[in-house]
C-alpha cells in the first residue's frame, strides 16, 4: 500500500496523544511504545513506513565480532535496505543491555534518507547519535555491542517493539511524548480525523487559558460546537 505523501504531511502535525484517542475509537489500544525516548530533543517530527528487525537473544558460538564481515548479515542488511522515507523499527525484546546499534549505522540510515529509528532496547555512541538531525528513539544508552545480546534475525517480518505489534509497512508516527503504530490500512482516515480533532483541542486549549471551564466544552455542548465552527471560520482552520 503506497504511502501518500499528503498523509505524512498531515500526520507530521497532530500528537501521538491525539493518536491514540483516534485509534482507541476504533478499538485498537495496544499502539504506544511504552519506555523510549528521542535520544536528539531537536530532531524533526518522525513519521513513516515501518521496516523492521528482529533481534533473538544471542548465543556465544555464532554471535561473535567476525560475522559483521558477512554482507548478508541481518543487521547490516536493514541498514542498507531500508528505504528511504522509513523507519526501521527494531525488536530488541525490550533489552538495552546491549546496543541494538550505533552512530556509524545511525548515521548512514540518515545518509540514506530513512525517517527515523526505532528500537525498545538501546543504542551506543548516543552523544554522536545526538548531534544528527535524525529521529532515533531508544530506552537508554549502552556501549556494549549487540553481539553481547542480541542475534539479528529478521528482517521486515511482523515484530513486537515495547509489546506493541508492528508489521511492515505499518505507519509509525513519533514526538517528543515517544512513537504510536498505526495500522497501514487506517492511515489516512486516521490522519484526516487527527488533523479536525487538534483543531478543535486548540480551540479548548484557547477557550480553558481565557479561564472558561470544561463542562459543556470538553467536549462540547451544541454553544461550543457553534464557537467551533465560528473560530475555525476566523482562524482558517
């Protein structure tokens, strides 16, 4: 399913909390990663199709520093092959005892135009990884290499990243709260509904700060729904 760009546009402009609420509405409530954060504060918005890796723990016989030197080494794979406008999204089995990666690989992802990165493990080098204009979300920093941990597995196959369900091609939408998973096919009645409902919570926000009160606001009674619309006729919204 192609990802339109009208969609990532719209979804670059609404909450991961507004996400939520809208998918709750349509019964999926098991879509925000839990314990990750934006390791760069200043990194732009990230939205995009997921491509995925999984990580199985690792076993001390086959995980060792030599098989980086195979191409077809999973890890480096998803590296090189995730395409642009992605975000690789990693299942790390919620372990940041070693990193699922680091700047070297990071920094190429940005090279190659990825939207962003995604693990709910751990990331090494992070003061390098903070300095790129790249959204990378992780649960804590760890030098240690992956190989210590983790077994690189699959690539884009259906995952599990924080407990969250993410198969490819899946929308992740990230800010400075952490990163939703939106189903592909509900993408961009998502977006649309998400784009009317923060316009109508910064009409509440605007309404609450000149002092007004919630009930008959949020949400509204049949007046506020009238200064909604009157306001969005004056704003342009």
């Amino acid at each position: 399913m192609t990802f339109a760009e009208e969609t990532r546009e719209k979804l670059k402009t609404v909450s991961t909390a507004t996400l939520t609420t809208i998918l709750l509405k349509r019964g999926l409530r098991n879509v925000f990663i839990h314990g990750i954060h934006k390791i760069n504060p200043d990194a732009p918005r990230l939205v995009g199709p997921a491509f995925t890796l999984r990580y199985i723990p690792a076993r001390e016989d086959i995980d060792h520093v030599g098989v980086f030197t195979d191409r077809t080494h999973p890890q480096r794979r998803a590296i090189e092959e995730c395409p642009p406008g992605h975000v690789l999204v990693m299942d790390s089995r919620k372990d940041s005892t070693a990193a699922s990666a680091g700047a070297i690989l990071m920094t190429r992802l940005y090279m190659r135009e990825a939207a962003g990165v995604v693990t709910d493990g751990g990331f090494r080098d992070t003061p390098d990884i903070a300095k790129l204009p790249f959204a990378a979300y992780h649960a804590a920093p760890s030098a240690p290499t992956n190989l210590i941990r983790h077994h690189a597995l699959d690539i884009n196959q259906p995952i599990g990243c924080g407990d969250v369900p993410v198969y490819p091609g899946d929308i992740i939408v990230g800010d400075d709260e952490g990163v939703v998973v939106i189903p592909a096919a509900m993408a961009k009645e998502v977006a649309d509904e998400a784009v009317e409902q923060t316009a109508f919570e910064d009409f509440v926000e605007e309404r609450v700060k000149a002092g007004r009160g919630i009930f008959g606001l949020y949400p509204p009674g049949p007046e506020a729904e009238a200064e909604f619309l009157e306001w969005r006729r004056e704003k342009g919204r």
